[in-house]
C-alpha cells in the first residue's frame, strides 16, 4: 500500500532518476536509429532514388544505408579512432578530442546530479559555469602569479563562484519557498547578461579593442596538456575524474550525502528524522554550483584560453540531458558525458566529410532526453512491456522477491 | 443476488495467492472475509471485480457461470466495490463523482447532473446517509467520502457490495454508522462482502464468517464465535490476547508540558493550552478522535512545531525552540504516526532506515565518513531482534509489509537509551502477529523506565496500553484519567465532556459502569 501511495506522489524529479540503466541505454540506441532514418531521410542521393522507388526499391535502401552508416562511420573516426589515418597522433587525436570536448560536461553534469540526487532539480548549471567561468577568467589574464598557485587559485575562484550562483538559489529557495527551477532559469539570464556587461568594460577587455573578448590567460593560469603538445586534453579531465570520484564519495560515503539522499527522497521523514533539510538544500546547491564552476575554469583556463560571451556554449543544458542519462549516479554521468563529448567531437568530423550537418547531433541528443522521459515508451518499441506488466499484476500485498504472506507472522511462532 | 466462487485460485508466477477458494454468498447476507494482512482476501476481491482473471476456477451469479473481463463486467452483473483507498476525485462535487463513467446525458451529449442529484437524494434519504450531493468531496469527512463510494455503488444498482477493509480509515463513531448503514442494506436485500482483520467489527456486523489464512480457506464460524478462537484460526497458531501486564504508577515526572499552545499555518489552536506530566515508567495514552490535536502535540515535542507556545520540559530542560536533531540527541525516540510518509525513506535500504536517526553518530559515523560495515552490523542485529522478515537488509523498506516496516522504525527508535519515547498509532494497517510484538516491545520500554506517550485512535489500543489516559477534543485537555477507565466515559470525554461529566453522566446511565474489571480485548485486534 504504502509503496503504491509513495509512487503516486513522486516529483519529475524522482521519476526521472529512477529510470533504470537499461532504459538508458537503449534509449541512446533508440535515438542513434532515429538519427539515422533523419540522416538517411535528408540524404540528397536517397530522395533522389526514392523518385524511382517503386520500380527500383533497392536504390532508395541502398542509398539510405550508405548515407547512415556514411555518417556514422564518419563519427566514429572523428571521436573514437581514425583508421583512415596517416600517423599514430592522429589516428588517436579523435579519442583524445572526445575527452577534450566531455572534460566540462563531467563536472557540470555531475553537479546536476548531485542536486537532483537531492530533489532540486538544477537547470541552472549554465548560469553557474558563467560566474565560474567569468571569476577565473578574470583572475586567469590579470593577476601575475607564480605557476602552480595561479592554476589553484583559479581552480578555487572558479569554484567559489560557481558555489555562490548555486548557493544563492538554494538559500531563497529555503527562506522564501521559491522554486529552484524558476530561480535557476532567472539566475541564468542574469549571468547571461552579467556576462555581457562585464565584457563590455575596459578593464575586462584586449587593450585596445572594443571586441567583447578578454585577453590571453597567463600561462601560469593555463591547465596544463597531459597528453603533451600534440592533443588538446588538459588538466581539467583528470579534475572531472577527481570530481566523479569525489560526488561518489560524498553521495555514498558521507553523511552529507546521506542527508541528502533522504531529503531528496522523502522529505518529510529526512525532517522527523532530525535532518536539517534547508541546510541539506543549500549544501546541494552550493555544491552543484561548485562543480559547474569547475566546468567553467576548464572552458576558459583549458581550451578557449580567453572569456567570451560563448563561453559556456550549451553545456550546462547538455549537463542535464548527461545527468538524466547517468541517472544521477556519479560513473553512469562520467561515462554519459564520455559519450555527449564523443558525439561533439564526431559530429564535426561528420559535417566535414560527409556534409551531414551537425545538427543531428542535437536531434539525437534531445530525442535521448525525450525517450528517457519516457520509459514506457522505450520498453514498448523493445518489447520489454509484457514482462513488466506480469509484474505489476502481482499483488501488493506480496511484492516479487518477498516472502509468501505467511511472513507477517512474528517471533516464536512454531508453524 | 446469490454469489458462488468455486475452485478459485490465482497464481504470480509461482506465487499461489489463492488456492482453490470454495465462498457461497447468500442473498441479503453479510459475508466477511476475515484474515490477516497478505492473507489474500484482497487478490480474491479483485477477481470477483473483474480486475484479475482467475488462474483457474468459476464465478456463479445466481448459479449461473460468469465471466468478467474487467470491472465494467462486474458491476453490470450487479457487483460494487468500495474499495480501502476511495477513488474519488477530490475536487469534484459528490454528484459529479458519482456520475463520473456513468453520465447521464441530455441531447447533444450534455451533460445531466439533476438526474445524477435526483439518485443521490433518493438513496441518502432512504438510508439516511445525510449526503449533500453538491458537497465538493474533499471538504468531507473521511467516513462521508466512504457513504460516497457506496453510493456510487448504489446508483450502478449493485446488488452485492464488496467493501475492502471498510474501517480501516474510520473512527470509532463512523465505524459505528457504517454498521447500521451496512444493517440497512441488507435489510433491502443487498448481499455484502466484508473485508477485515478487526474481530470486534467482524463479530459486530455478519452473518457468516469465512477466514482466509495463506491464500487458503481454513474455516468458516458463526459471529457468535468466541474471539480467540477466531484469532488463532486467523494467525494459524495460539494468540495470547491479554498481554498480562500490570498497571504502574510511574515514579516522578519527567517530562511537563505546560500551557502548550500549538498554531496551524493557518493560526488556528490545534493544540490550546494543555498542561500535561508524565512519569518515568508509565504509559500515558492520548486518546481522542483523529484530527482533536495529538498529531500536533507529539509534533510539537520532537521539535517540528517551532513556533508553538509554553513550555515542554523534559528533565527540567526546556525542549521548545530546539530543532529536531537536538531533541532527538536528548534521548527523545518517536515513531510518527504514519509511517510511509514520516517514517520511513521507501527507496532507502531497511539497513539506511534503521540508522535514519543517527547517520552522523559513532560508531555509525566517524566525522563525515560513514562507515557502511557498521550500517550492516547494525542492521543484522536488529532484523534478528525485531524478526523483521527480509531476505536481506539491503533491500528497499519499500519490499516490507506493513507490520515489517513498522517494526524497522520502532527497532530505530528504541535502539538508543532513551529519557522519552513517543509512539503515535503504532500498530495502524499492522497484522495481529506483529501487533503483539510491537505492544511488548513498548511495555518493555515502559518497564525499563521510560515515559512512554502512546497516541492512539483505536480505543482498545489506547485501554490496553495506557496506565493513564488522556483525552484531547479539539485541542484541549479533556481530563487525564486511568487506565481501567469505561469506554463509556472515554466515549464522552472524546465528544467534548470533561472527566467529571463523563463520570457522572456514565454512572447516572443504568447498565453503564465506569470502570472496567474484566479484561479488555486487546489493542487492534478487537
């Protein structure tokens, strides 16, 4: 009963990060398909043939498979491996770019997660990569500092205001009763636009210029390559693997994380249980603005090297779609946002040779979004319904994998 | 109508629910199905309803073969259900709930809510239900919404109404006037099917009783059938229904509730102005209808109340204006009266659930780091102590039935040394067998010296386990009076008289006494 009654009053939120792993999975299965009849569908070649389909068939199938698997191959080469390459660098660089391209999406989905694992869901991600991005920027180009203590003080500063721009949603959320998702679309627009003030003043500036891009980081602000000069991938990677590492820890590990599992999940009891669930709310949302903050540092101080309004590009929308699809558990986003940085990666190298424009890229990652909304629509086009609804027939009061109902008996019964 | 199941069984997968259930329901008769919790009466119900097809076995409506492909098919044939959770659509009027998927329409498919209202009137009046049919359904009482339902029924024309756990959301006087109402029905020859676990009610109401025990039919008695008997065919083994205890008296006041005034959010006294002591090993039951002010009462003593006024003193320390947490570290256990919502975290592991309240101390905890062995160990012990029926405690709470998950809160609270304990319907939707456990296990906490504060809407749980009983009518203190006191002066005083009326009013009525000297039938079991 209780099971029944709790299920009938479970926010978005929790729907959404219940959806299992499965579902995940094939729900980027679902969508490569998907993408692919769209990529075969605009294919100049295959609506060509299609004017004759009905005396050649074949024609039209032949070109629609050659445009798909066309586009695809050409994906692969550009963020796993290169086989039509020349050289070794090369033949790895794309794997390297997809590292290079998920490095930001870590730590911003995995602060969407973490707030989520909470109850909040965090669409504010972008705004808070900004304010990161914005803080260490600034302290990245005008401040002279020895080596390693630049690239930590920016790492810190990116954080820490990344944490304010959370942290601030969180606590009028717990003073005033606001919704986060409400706060967090208005907190973007204001770091937008914060942004684009900001880039407007001299100080912020190249000397000289109107350009609303700042100067070159110091090199003693930039990440350093780990893979050494030939690839792109920096500091910022082994930070996310830190970072995934980090949320695990802090979710399963620590009592935080249990005060805010519980509050995310039910927060009345958390309550009588003695949590504080405004703090829980507060800590979440700084927590998550700080590792959005962290994805910031990595735009500016690891790949783009200067801060401009695109800074953030759509990462921090991205990081939701990564988080729903790791199911808010800190390996399921790594590896989530593993794959959003490989279709980044691939999806140039599709457009460029195979003139596939790269938009698919976002028809597949928004149909990811959609199908893992809605599960029961994946487990029917893969048939996976009948064994589920076999389940739910059987009674609540004996739940599968229970015992028989003789269970309820108590100690010392000699039956 | 006659109604006849032969040879029904139903099976998930492997899992037999009902074995071959043999059930004759006669015409104009109330026939309860008596069983504990997972027993399987509910899966037999829904057959008859049409909601599961029976694995094997025959329906027979006046002795000729049914077939139901859903409840569309059964309430055509004159079967109705009320079922434990009302379907009705809170913000719709009665009427508009019981047209709803049985609309009366004028031309052009408009809809006709006077002919609805008409029927309505027209049952209300003949079985004196008092229902408004323009009432909207969710400023009802709960045991009017339940009038709703069976009317609902009604104006289907069932002939046969089958009411799953009817009582299980009612209070004493509404279970009361669904008796008569049931009485009334059967006199116009509507068959009844009574679904139930409370032997009082069970007795009180029909005509025939069938007890269900593992899927199985394992007996059939008359209501004169003595109360024991039932139980032990119901449980499958012998029940001790006194739990033999003694009264105490307490030894000195620990904790002193003065002047305690508690404000809803919307500034209406929920609590007004009670005074209260309660001593070291006794138990004080706070009685009274649900919704007279003991929710916001044990609220306000765990802290979730904090703007409330007075004073609660636990030791001489003063509790109001502490959060949760501290008033929990001061040895305070609680056991919220309902467990799914306040309880229990469902999706967490029984293991997370049993340390819910202390996570973040030794040895569960060492700074920030939890430590998930002794988590385990913790749970081990306790699944063992309290018999807490799981394959394992990494499960969900949510895989437990009721009377388990009651016991995972009650095996939290009483885990620690404590300088109070609170239990607010400690045995609500718990099975008989686990309902003797968890009453022990308080009297144990009682008689290590504990003050204990029961709150309880089941009069017989309250006389069972109160040394003292208060009662509480619309906020206020009616009088705390002892345990041996009448239902029929505890009756009173819920209605809003004072201890002094109550006595003088019940001993002015002949053939009332006010007190009680043979023993009671135990808590929710009666």
């Amino acid at each position: 009963m209780s099971a029944q009654t709790t299920e009938s009053t479970t926010t978005l939120a929790q729907r959404l990060r219940q959806s299992s792993a499965l579902v995940s999975v094939l729900a980027v299965v679902l969508s490569l398909i998907v993408g692919g009849l769209l990529i075969a569908l605009t294919d100049e070649r295959t609506r060509g043939a299609a004017g004759y389909f009905f005396s050649r068939p074949g024609d039209t199938l032949s070109a629609a498979w050659q445009a798909a698997s066309g586009a695809y191959a050409a994906m692969f080469r550009g963020a796993v491996f290169n086989y039509n390459a020349s050289n070794g660098v090369d033949m790895i660089k794309p794997l390297t770019e997809t590292l290079t391209m998920a490095t930001p999406l870590i730590t911003a989905s995995l602060g969407v997660a973490l707030a989520f694992r909470a109850g909040l869901f965090n669409i504010g991600a972008q705004g808070q990569i900004i304010i990161g991005a914005a803080m260490a920027g600034y302290i990245g180009f005008a401040w002279q500092l020895p080596w390693p203590i630049h690239i930590l003080l920016v790492v810190l500063v990116a954080m820490l205001g990344g944490a304010v721009w959370g942290g601030l949603v969180g606590w009028i959320k717990a003073r005033t009763g606001a919704h986060e998702v409400i706060l967090t679309i208005m907190f973007n627009y204001v770091a937008v636009h914060l942004l684009a003030y900001i880039l407007t003043l001299p100080a912020m500036l190249r000397p000289g210029s109107n350009n609303p891009v700042s100067p070159i980081m110091q090199p003693s602000a930039q990440y350093p390559l780990i893979l050494g000069p030939d690839f792109r991938v920096h500091l910022g990677f082994l930070l996310g693997l830190l970072a995934t590492w980090g949320v695990w820890w802090l979710l399963e590990r620590s009592t935080i994380g249990f005060e805010l599992k519980a509050v995310g999940a039910n927060p009345s009891a958390a309550r009588t249980a003695g949590i504080n669930t405004t703090r829980a709310t507060v800590i979440a949302m700084v927590g998550a603005g700080a590792l959005a903050g962290l994805a910031g540092a990595a735009q500016v101080n690891g790949t783009e090297f200067s801060l401009a309004n695109g800074i953030a590009a759509s990462i921090g929308f991205d990081a939701i779609t990564v988080a729903l699809l790791g199911r808010s558990k800190p390996l399921g986003v790594l590896f989530a946002a593993l794959l959003f940085g490989a279709f980044r990666a691939g999806g140039v190298a599709m457009q460029s040779q195979t003139g596939t424009p790269i938009d698919i890229v976002l028809v597949v990652q928004s149909l990811i979004v959609l199908f893992i909304a809605a599960p029961p629509l994946v487990r029917t086009v893969f048939g996976l319904n009948a064994r589920r609804k076999r389940r739910q027939a059987e009674p609540d009061e004996a739940p599968p994998g229970n015992q028989p109902p003789s269970s309820s008996l108590t100690a010392g019964s000699s039956l | 109508m006659k109604l006849e199941l032969q040879g029904i069984t139903k099976s998930f997968g492997g899992f037999v629910a009902n074995d071959s259930i043999d059930l004759v329901v006669e015409p104009g008769t109330v026939h309860c199905l008596l069983g504990e919790n997972g027993a399987g009466k509910s899966t037999l119900m829904n057959v008859l309803f049409g909601l599961y097809e029976p694995t094997s076995g025959r329906i027979l409506v006046d002795d000729k073969p049914v077939a139901f492909k859903g409840p569309a098919d059964a309430m055509n044939v004159g079967i109705g259900m009320v079922h434990q959770h009302f379907m009705l659509v809170p913000v719709f009027t009665v009427a508009e709930n019981v047209a709803l998927g049985n609309e009366s329409v004028k031309g052009g498919g408009v809809l006709d809510l006077e002919q609805t209202r008409k029927a309505i009137r027209e049952i209300s009046d003949r079985y004196g239900f008092h229902v408004d049919p323009d009432a909207v359904v969710e400023d009802l009482p709960v045991g009017v919404q339940q009038r709703v339902e069976i009317i609902k029924a009604l104006v289907r024309k069932a002939d046969l109404l089958i009411l799953d756990e009817p009582t299980a959301v009612l209070t004493p006087q509404e279970t009361d006037e669904l008796i008569d109402i049931i009485g009334q029905l059967k006199a116009n020859g509507t068959s009844i099917i009574f679904i139930s676990h409370k032997l009082r009610e069970v007795k009180a109401v029909s005509d025939k009783i069938t007890v269900i025990r593992r899927g199985k039919v394992v007996g059939s008695a008359d209501p004169s059938a003595d109360v024991k008997e039932l139980a032990s065919l119901m449980v499958g083994r012998e029940v001790d229904l006194s739990l033999g205890r003694i009264h105490s008296d307490g030894d000195d006041v620990r904790l002193s509730i003065k002047d305690l005034t508690v404000r809803t959010e919307t500034g209406h006294a929920a609590v007004n102005g009670l005074s209260l002591d309660v001593r070291g090993g006794e138990i004080l039951a706070v009685a009274g209808v649900q919704g007279n002010g003991q929710t916001e009462l044990v609220e306000a003593i765990i802290g979730l109340h904090p703007k409330a006024e007075g004073s609660i003193a636990l030791g001489g320390e003063e509790l109001l204006g502490r959060s949760v947490k501290e008033i929990i570290r001061r040895g305070v256990g609680f056991v919220p009266e309902d467990r799914s919502t306040d309880g229990l975290i469902s999706q967490f592991s029984i293991a997370d659930n049993l340390v819910l309240n202390r996570y973040d101390q030794p040895p569960i905890a060492r700074g920030l780091a939890l430590k998930p062995k002794a988590i385990a160990a913790s749970a081990v012990e306790k699944v063992k102590e309290y018999d807490i029926r799981t394959p394992t405690a990494a499960n969900a709470a949510s895989t437990l039935s009721g009377g388990n998950q009651q016991k995972v809160v009650l095996a939290r609270e009483l885990a620690r040394e404590l300088r109070l304990f609170i239990a607010s319907q400690p045995t609500r939707g718990v099975d008989v067998g686990s309902i003797e456990f968890l009453h022990r296990r308080i009297l144990a906490e009682r008689d290590h010296g504990t003050p204990v504060i029961i709150v309880s809407t089941e009069l017989d749980e309250v006389m069972e386990l109160g040394d003292r009983i208060a009662v509480l009518f619309h906020g206020r203190l009616m009088g705390v009076v002892p345990g041996n006191t009448s239902r029929d002066v505890l009756g009173l005083m819920m209605a809003g008289s004072t201890a002094e009326e109550a006595f003088a009013e019940a001993s002015a009525a002949p053939g009332m006494e006010t007190t009680q000297d043979g023993p009671t039938l135990p808590g929710g079991i009666a």
